[in-house]
C-alpha cells in the first residue's frame, strides 16, 4: 500500500508532539505526602492534535482495507439484483455448464393437495388454464406447461413453460442467479410488486439450502427468466418465450 504509507509518513512529519516531561519531581511529591504539588493541567491544544492525529489514522486504516476487500469483489461482479427470495448476480465469466440432466422438481401431487401442504395459495396464469404437471419440494411448487403456439420448447427444460412459487419472506435467499455480459437483466414492477426479467443469453440457476450455500447438483442452465414478487411469494417464470409473452402471463396469475 505505497500510497498509505506516504500518507502515514507525511502526517507523522507534520505532526507537534511535545516533549516527554520529566515526571521524577511529580512521583517524589506524592511520594512524600498530600503536600505534593498540584497536578498541571494537561495543553488542551496538544490533546486535540493528538485525537485528530489518531482519528485521521484509523481512517486511513479503515479506508485501505476496504479498497482491498471491495476491489477483488467489484472486479468479479458487475451488477447486483435481488428480490425477497431471490437474487441476481451479473458476472465477467461464468463456469462452465453442468452436464445436462432431467428436471428435478420434487413429488408430483394436484393443486388442491399443494393448496392444503403449502403455506400459500398457488397462483395459476389464468390464460392457459389448468397446468399439465405440479410438484411439491419443501416449500416450493412448480407447474409444469408443455409446448404450444405461444410458448414454444425451451432447451433447458424442454417444457414450453416452467413455473414455481415459494414463499420469499420464509427463504430469502432460496434461488440464485448468475449471468454473464451478454444477458440482459432488467428491473421492472408487475402489478406494483418488483421485477427481474432476464434474457438474451442462457444463465446459470441455483439452490441454497438453509445456511445459504449453494446445493451444487441443483446447479442448471435456464433460458429466459421472469421473477416477480407477488405478496409473499416469490414467482419464477422460464420459458423461450419473450418479454412481453413473460408480462402477459404474470398479468393473469390468479
């Protein structure tokens, strides 16, 4: 830290720091007995410069370990996102992509048993009806919509819509995202309720278990993403499809 350093030395140059007193005729005084001589107030002026001196110190101290904690930190991460629930991270470099392997969405159940298992009701999007599979995981649902015109195969689950919801205040750091430069990751509100809608270039999806790290073999690529806060609920919609068709279908959760 050459530029600390300098600073350092130069404070100490242009610092008045008074002499050391000769302290033996004091300790023989008190030595001897109350008729000791009375204690010399200390210079207020001396007092103050070597307060200031101390505080102008700490403060580079502190100001040079965090220029060293930040620096790695902000190089390696461009921008930050978070929802309650989730949160969004866009990186220099992403690693490299897991093999690919079937969804792992949990046990298959009805809406109706979900509505009775889960803390929340399940919101449905309205404008396709009644969803082909749903999945309980924890505190997780997920509903399942096969390709069709309007919503068309995604690589990376080979539905034409993946949708789950979880409760965001229980979880707050539940899911991750990591994108790179070429993904374009965008704040929206959706029903006056915040919004990410990602896009442009696959991204990395995770779980968190309840400490917070990352459950690597739930580590996936995901296409086109729209997550939403609705109440509660955290809602996360993947699909090929674009950012309007996203905005049509959060519209009509109900």
């Amino acid at each position: 830290m050459p530029e600390l350093e300098r600073m350092l030395s130069q404070l100490g140059r242009e610092l008045d720091w008074p002499d050391t007193p000769d302290l033996s005729a004091r300790v023989g005084a008190r030595l001897v007995g109350p008729q000791s001589a009375p204690r010399r107030p200390k210079p207020l002026v001396a007092g103050f410069r070597r307060s200031l001196a101390l505080a102008l110190v700490l403060l580079l101290l502190l100001a040079a370990v965090a220029a060293a904690a930040i620096g790695p930190a902000r190089d390696a991460v461009l921008e930050f996102l978070g929802l309650q629930g989730a949160s969004v991270e866009r990186r220099i470099e992403l690693p490299n992509p897991p093999p690919e392997r079937p969804l792992e969405l949990g046990r298959r159940t009805t809406l109706q048993s979900a509505a009775e298992r889960l803390p929340f009701k399940p919101l449905v999007p309205a404008v396709l009806g009644t969803p082909q599979s749903v999945y309980v995981r924890g505190g997780e649902l997920s509903l399942t919509y096969l390709p069709r015109p309007g919503l068309p195969r995604a690589r990376s689950t080979r539905l034409g819509l993946l949708v789950s919801e979880f409760r965001g205040d229980l979880d707050p750091n539940y899911i991750g995202k990591v994108v790179g430069p070429g993904a374009e990751a965008e704040r929206l509100t959706v029903d006056g309720g915040r919004a990410i809608w990602l896009e442009g270039a696959p991204h990395f999806f995770f779980y968190r278990d309840q400490e917070g790290q990352v459950i690597e073999d739930e580590l996936r690529l995901a296409q086109n993403v729209l997550l939403l806060e609705r109440g509660d609920l955290l809602v996360r919609l993947e699909g090929a499809f674009g950012r309007e068709r996203a905005l049509q279908l959060a519209g009509s959760l109900r």
